[in-house]
C-alpha cells in the first residue's frame, strides 16, 4: 500500500538574489490569486452563476456526453484558468515572465477545488490573500518545476536550495511540496509517496480505548496524558495582539500600510505562535508513540470535531448565545488537539472509531445509564450498583468495551449491547408480537 508522508524541512538559499526570488514568487502567487479571485467573485455576484465554455475538438466540432449533452467548463476550471493565466502573462502583465509559469498556474488549482465544494454547499468562496495576513509560499511538482538531488532542491527560474533535516522515508519517492515562509525562515514541505506493507505491532494485541476531553486524555488502562502548560506563552501571545490593535495596522481597502512598530510586533506574535504549536505537536506525536508502542489497536469516539468546535458568535441579525463560553470550550479541544492524535495514530497504529453515545453516563461494570452518574468532572458514581471510578477511565472503558463488541446490560450479563434506539425498536416489536 502507498501512503502519503509529509516531511518539513529548513531551507537555505544560499545567497542574498536567491532570497529575494523566493519572495518575489510567492507574491507573484499571491497576486495571480487575487486577481482570478476578484473576477470570478464579480462574475458571480453580476450573473449568479459562472461562464460556460463549451468544448470542440481539434476540427471544430462539439464534444457531447454519452447522453447528448454538450461538454463544457465553468470559468473557475483548472483548465480555463490556465489558458487564461496564458493571456494576461502575455499581453498584459508581462513583468509576470520572470517567474516560473508552471508554479504560478498550479498555484491557482485550489480555486476549482474551492467553488466545487461551495456549489455543493460545503464551505464559502474564495478569500483574498493579504500581503500582511498570509505567510508568503508556492507550490512545486516534482519532476515538472522541481528536482530533488540529495540534500539539494532545484526550482525552477530560481535554482539549487540547500535543505537541512533527516528525511524519515529515504526510500520514498518525492511527490509534491509547499514552500512556506515562517518567521523570516523559509521552510521546504515536501509530499512523499510511501509504500507500506505493515504497520509495526505493539506490544500487546488487545486493544485500548481513549476518551479525548478538554483537560486530558485519559485510557481504558487507567493511564492519563495531560498536555503541557503553555499558559505563559499563551499570556505573551495576548499581550503582542494588545500591541498590534494599538498600532497602525495595514488595510488594503483604504490603502494603508502598516507601520514598522506593527512588522516587528507581528513577527514576535507569530514566533510565540510557532512555539506553541511546536510544544502541542511534539506532545501529540510523544503520546501517540507511547500508545502505539503498547497497544496494536486504538478505538476512539467517532466525533464531528469540526462541528464541535465551530464558532457560535452567528450574524448580525442573529448573534449567537455563549460566545464567550463556547469560545473558551473550543480552546480546550483545540489544545488537547483532538484531531492530530487521531491523524498521528491512523500511521502507527490501527484505529477503529466507536459511538460516542453515553459513553460518559454508562458504568463499565453494569452498564447502567443514567446522567446522574457522572456525579462531577472527573468523578463517576454509578447509581444502581454503586461503582466508583474516574468519569473519563470509566468513559475510556466503555468505548473499549464497544469497540471489542463487548458490553454489559441494565442487569449486568455480558453480551452484545445494542444501542439505545435499537433496543426501544426491538421492545417495541416485541410488544406489537405480543398483543398481536
């Protein structure tokens, strides 16, 4: 099986000419968005919907679908836009031809992805690129505008790149790749095509259960993983934000740029930013190595954490409830990172997601459900037989129990535990058999 892997690593350019070209891409990127961003945006907000090119072969004649329909494509189409990208570089911007045009192109490949998804009504349009709010970068292609030579990188119309770091899959195949400014260094995210046979095994075969909260990650072995306390750093991070609003900020509608005092600031907020993500990562990935060194199989709620943690502030005409609280709950998930312990477990391990249905209010050793049980956060006492434990040991256990097949009823007999829908369906079958 072939598997993507990603691997970051820094880049030195090597002189002062090389340095400058990286920025003069990415803005050459930038503004090729913009520009196709604005008109397709003023397109559909005139007409409703986006042109139609209809397509011929090479005599002229129009090409149909199997059922007689003629074959066309919207303006916002990889396609269009690289033919029109053709045009403009040529009679229009011409300063554009200094830069590699295949980068420039692919870079406009997300606008397609971007208004399939919004036609289908998953997500908006798509957003500007500010050249203060956005971290400058490109996209490169192996084999089309990239080369890799050992610990050289080659791009085209810039030339070699030194890179530094160990690459984890020398016998994978480089792919893809981003180029990525962070904090005055730039960075080199290249995309390997990994074969893998088998994922290693842990030492024992039986599984575990792990109920993510807001504080902690807790195990159906009784352990718990507490992330790291970055609350400093948090605390500094809000203090440069204070900063930043009470400074002249850039605003591309009135034409203002942003002062010096504000460029130095914002450097510092993204460089506590950087280290606050590198300490969450590094946890994560310590974490999921731990696990999977231990247990071959991992069973995890199957949770909507997208939609869990999706801002409630709402419109103008209907502003949401609770900001402030749902904003303070969306920071504990996202701390913990829900999500990239499931991504770092999916590679090392094999993970099966369960109901989270009552997971938190159903005792491990009865199965008595009830909301009362969960006396406090971290305490859980069942009201039927009295068993006391940890809420979120007890919730991990019983997504264990859930993820074997294994659960125990209202009376405490072992044996398959059907949902809670499932059972009002069978007992109401059962009484139409009966009185029938």
């Amino acid at each position: 099986m072939i598997v993507k892997r990603t691997t970051r690593y820094r880049l030195h350019a090597g002189s002062e000419a090389k340095f400058r070209q990286l920025y003069q891409l990415a803005g050459a990127c930038r503004f090729v968005w913009n520009h196709y961003v604005a008109l397709l945006r003023d397109e559909y907000a005139a007409y409703g919907e986006l042109r139609r090119f209809y397509l011929t072969d090479k005599d002229g004649n129009s090409l149909r679908t199997g059922n007689g329909k003629l074959r066309y494509s919207l303006s916002c189409d990889y396609f269009q836009l690289r033919m029109n990208f053709a045009l403009i570089r040529r009679h229009h911007y011409t300063w554009l031809n200094e830069y590699s045009s295949s980068i420039v192109k692919h870079s406009l490949k997300p606008i397609e992805t971007t208004y399939k998804n919004f036609f289908k009504g998953n997500g908006g349009l798509p957003k500007f690129k500010g050249k203060w709010r956005i971290r400058p970068s490109f996209p490169i292609q192996f084999g089309d505008t990239a080369k890799l030579d050992g610990d050289w990188l080659h791009i085209q119309k810039i030339g070699y790149v030194r890179l530094v770091g160990d690459n984890p899959y020398p016998d994978g195949a480089p792919r893809s790749g981003t180029i990525k400014e962070e904090n005055g260094n730039w960075y080199a995210y290249i995309v390997y095509n990994v074969e893998i046979t088998d994922k290693p095994h842990g030492v024992s075969d039986a599984g575990v259960g792990i109920d993510r909260n807001t504080g902690n990650i807790a195990l159906s072995d009784g352990r718990m993983f507490t992330p790291p306390d970055v609350s400093k750093k948090e605390r500094r991070r809000i203090k440069y934000q204070r900063y930043m609003a009470r400074q002249q900020e850039p605003c591309r509608k009135q034409g203002i740029k942003p002062s010096n005092r504000w460029k130095k600031t914002k450097k510092k907020h993204d460089r506590i930013c950087m280290k606050i993500r590198k300490i969450n990562d590094n946890w994560i990935h310590q974490v999921s190595r731990q696990i999977a060194d231990d247990y071959d199989v991992v069973y995890l709620e199957n949770l909507n954490i997208k939609g869990m943690t999706k801002s409630s502030k709402g419109t103008i005409g209907e502003p949401g409830r609770n900001v402030k609280a749902k904003s303070g709950l969306n920071k504990a998930i996202l701390k913990v990172g829900w999500h990239k312990l499931e991504r770092a477990l999916s590679y090392k391990a094999n993970v099966i997601k369960v109901p989270a249905h009552y997971t938190s209010q159903s005792c491990n050793q009865c199965g008595h459900t009830h909301k009362e049980n969960r006396t406090t956060q971290a305490g859980f006492e069942c009201l039927s037989c009295g068993h006391s434990d940890n809420a979120d040991v007890n919730a991990a256990k019983n997504i264990l129990a859930s993820g074997i097949g294994e659960s125990l009823n209202g009376r405490g007999d072992s044996g398959i535990s059907p949902t809670v829908k499932r059972a009002k369906m069978h007992r109401h079958s059962e009484l139409l058999f009966i009185n029938g």
